[in-house]
C-alpha cells in the first residue's frame, strides 16, 4: 500500500471515532483540514454497524428551563396608582365591614327593646345601606377598571396597601364638585376667584394662562377653562382624585349619569333617615371645557418658570409640608407681575414643619416678591364636602387675597 493510501484510511478511522462521539442530528459534516492535498469533506449519513451507537454516550444539549421573567418592580408612581385602584375595588369589603359592626351593635339591643326600634324602621337600615353600597360599588368597578386599562395594569394585578380615604376623599369631593348639591357650596368660593381673575387679568391680551395647583376633581379648573381665552394647567398628587376624573371626562356621556351614595355609613347627625341612603347623582354639567391636568407634585412637574398669568390656590397652601416651597414655587412659576389668587383656611397638618397664622403667611410672601393687595383680602366663610341638611357643619372663615410678583 502507497503512504498515501495509509494516511486515507487513517484519516477515515479518525472521523468514525468524530462520528460516535458527536450528537446525531441530521447529516454530520466534518470538515478535515488535515494534511492532504485538498480539504476532504466526509458526509456519514449512516454509521456502519461497527460504530455501535449507545444512546448514553450522545452529548445531549443541556436542558435550559424557559426564563421567568421577573415583573419589573413598580415606580413609586405606578405604586400610587395602584393602590388607588386597589382601594376603590376595595370599597365594598370595608363598606360591608362597617356596617355588620354597626348591625351588631344594634343586636345587643334588649329583646324587649327591639319592637320599639323595629316600629321606627331602624333594623332595615342596614340591608338599605348594603343595597346601596353595591350600587356605589358598581360605579367604582368601572372606574377601577378604566384605570387598570388606562395606566396598564392587568385584572389583576393589585396593591399591597389600600387607603379607603381615598375612596371616601372622592365620594366627599363628587358631591363638592359635580353634583347639584355641591352649588352652593362653589358659588361662594367660586365666584370671588372667576371675578378676581376676570378683574386681574383684564390687562393680558390673548390667551391667558392659568395654573390650578391641588385640583382636587377639577370643577374650579374647569369653571375657569370654561371662560373665554384662558388656558387651563391643573395639577393633582392624589391618584384616587386623578383616576375619578379622568373616568368622568373620558367615559360620561351625559348630565347625571351616574349615582352614588356617599352617606350610608355616616349615620351620626342626620336629620331623618332617609339622610343616610340621599344619592348624589353626577355630574351636573360636563366637563366639556379643555384642562391639562398634569399628575404630581406641584413643586416638581412643572420646570419652565414664569409661564403663568396666574396661579389659583382654592383649600390648597395649608396642605404644603413646608409652606416656603410652596410660596416660592408659585412665585417662580408666575410671570413678572403674574396674579396669585388665594382662598382657604390654615388646617395645617401635623407633618406641617410650620403651622403659620393667615398674617404670617402673606408676611413671608411678601418677602418672597408677592405683593398683597391689601384691599382685596377679606373672610369668607365656607364649608368643604358638607352634606346637606347634615346636623353637623364646619365653617372655615377662609381667607381670600390676591398677590402680584413683583
Ligand atoms: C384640600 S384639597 C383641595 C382640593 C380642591 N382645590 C378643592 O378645593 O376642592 C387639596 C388637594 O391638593 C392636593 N395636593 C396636595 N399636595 C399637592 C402637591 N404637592 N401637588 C399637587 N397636588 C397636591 C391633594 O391631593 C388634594 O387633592
């Protein structure tokens, strides 16, 4: 045999042994770059019988389980909306919660108390106020699964923590701002800021630009838009107001078309007992007119400075953890001799890291470049989220101004 006969037949005993200890799949190619004048593609499509091929020696691929992927943590800000749509769902378990407590306390009344109690009507408050309070809960199913949709959450993804103020915030603020009850109410925090800015800004020609800071469910925004050549900003922290709203401008069709029942378990001063299950119906106008309503903190969102003509604040300044940021960022914001119209009490909170008198406020905006006009401060006496015909009534003796940038 020729040397290079040998060296073939080599070389094919090599790539048998190539063969056996290769995976099988499908037609095998080796591409021999070995010492032979050209290449030598083999192809071994069956290996012959000598080559026993045992199951065990296959390298196999090593089996990857599919990737779990890991849900992306939630934004602070996802995380307030989600809990804002977990608290409304969440209504009718505290709802329902509240008022069986309430029934049990009516059971321990004596037996031979009960038919006195029973010839009033009161033991049929409570399936009243159930039936009430699922029909509330229906209105607030819609609007917890329009946000889901609107901001991406699935069915059901939901929060950790609820907040049922928040639920409570809104069903006090719908009749505040949307129902006919609430009229009242408006027109006599209303009308003093629609005429200061009317009076104020007669001087800017074109479109005027107005920012409402602490919108709430946006009835003032809306009132001001409604006005000609006013260009409405609006800004809310609280994701339970913003979600109601954006459900009422973005899914009502007409003037009272849904209900809810805010009173059923606010049973202490009412007068009579249909107080309990009175019904606000909403909205009694449609919020038709354009606001941009920006979602956050009014001391971060809004970075361009001196863009507004004016700044209303309605129940809004005493909220500020630290009212010298406020003040300032309304300062900042407002164009040089930009309005600042003011109405509201001093309810500060314990986290407040001041607790300022009404005199020591404007004495500090002063300071900070507000001018005060003096003439147009005054008291006025107001009342927030009030029932009416409730036998309790707060009255704030708001204080109301208006402050040029100097
Ligand atoms: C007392 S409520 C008044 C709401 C509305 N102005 C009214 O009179 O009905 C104060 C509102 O300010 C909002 N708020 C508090 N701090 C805020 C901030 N830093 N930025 C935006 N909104 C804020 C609260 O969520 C709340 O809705």
């Amino acid at each position: 045999m020729s040397r290079r006969v040998v060296r073939i037949l080599f070389l094919l005993v090599v790539v048998g042994v190539v063969a056996v200890l290769l995976p099988r799949s499908g037609p095998l190619s080796v591409n021999l770059n070995v010492n032979v004048p050209l290449p030598v593609t083999v192809h071994i499509d069956n290996p012959s019988p000598a080559l026993t091929f045992h199951s065990e020696n296959v390298l196999k691929p090593i089996q990857k389980s599919p990737p779990t992927l890991k849900p992306k943590p939630l934004s602070a800000k996802q995380h307030s909306i989600l809990s804002a749509i977990t608290s409304f769902s969440k209504y009718i378990d505290h709802t329902l919660n509240v008022i069986a407590v309430r029934k049990e306390r009516f059971e321990r009344l004596p037996a031979e108390q009960r038919p006195l109690a029973e010839a009033i009507g009161y033991n049929t408050h409570f399936e009243d106020a159930r039936m009430r309070a699922k029909y509330t809960m229906k209105f607030l199913d819609d609007v917890a699964d329009y946000a889901r949709e609107l901001y991406g959450f699935a069915p059901g993804d939901i929060a950790d923590k609820v907040y049922h103020e928040c639920v409570s915030d809104f069903l006090a603020h719908v009749g505040r701002d949307w129902s006919s009850e609430g009229s009242q109410e408006r027109a006599s925090i209303f009308s003093p800021i629609l005429d200061a800015l009317k009076d104020g800004l007669s001087g800017v020609k074109g479109e005027k630009k107005v920012l409402v800071p602490g919108f709430g469910l946006g009835r003032l925004a809306h009132e001001i838009a409604n006005e000609k050549d006013y260009s409405v900003d609006a800004c809310e922290l609280d994701y339970g107001s913003v979600i109601a709203y954006n459900y009422l401008v973005n899914r009502t069709m007409a003037t009272f078309e849904h209900t809810v029942y805010p009173y059923i378990t606010n049973w202490p001063f009412q007068r009579t007992a249909k107080g309990r299950f009175a019904p606000i119906r909403f909205p009694d106008m449609l919020p038709t007119s354009h606001v941009n309503l920006v979602e956050g903190d009014f001391l971060t969102e809004f970075p361009e400075s001196e863009k507004y003509d004016a700044v209303v604040t309605l129940f809004f300044i005493y909220v500020s953890e630290n009212i010298i940021d406020f003040l300032s960022n309304i300062h900042r914001l407002l164009k040089p001799g930009g309005l600042w119209v003011n109405l509201g009490p001093f309810k500060w909170g314990s986290f407040s890291q001041m607790q300022l008198s009404a005199e020591e406020v404007l004495d500090l905006a002063e300071r900070l470049g507000l001018r005060v006009d003096h003439d147009s401060k005054r008291s006025i006496d107001a009342v927030y989220a009030h029932q009416v015909d409730s036998l309790l009534k707060y009255t704030y003796v708001t204080q109301f101004w208006t402050a040029r940038k100097l």
